[in-house]
C-alpha cells in the first residue's frame, strides 16, 4: 500500500497497475483503497520532481 498512496502524494500518480495472478483479493482492495484515498501533497520537492516528468515527456512529445 505504500507505493500506492506514496506515488500519489509525491508525483502526482494517476495510474494503479495491480498483477492479477501475483496479488491476493484482499491486499488488491487495500492498495486500490489507498491509492483512491490519496491526494498530492505539492511541496517544492514534491514539485521540482513532477517538473523533471513533465520536461521529459514534452521533449518526447515534440520529437514526434
């Protein structure tokens, strides 16, 4: 569950992957749990590493 909430609250994550076969049905409930009840905390750090994705997928972008 960590990685779920953490994802959110420091790199504003918005995608949950889960495997089906490697998860059981109830750990999958408490990380989907925690990954929805999650917000994005924007502290500088926080920022200054969400700005470092976003340069690169523009550059990526813009390659195209």
């Amino acid at each position: 569950t960590y990685s779920a909430h953490q994802g959110v609250e420091h790199d504003d994550m918005n995608v949950l992957c889960i495997g089906g076969r490697i998860i059981g049905s109830e750990l999958a409930f408490e990380i989907i749990e925690a990954f929805l009840n999650a917000r994005y905390e924007p502290q500088e750090r926080h920022a200054r590493r969400l700005d470092k994705v976003l340069e690169i997928e523009k550059r990526g972008l813009d390659a195209l």
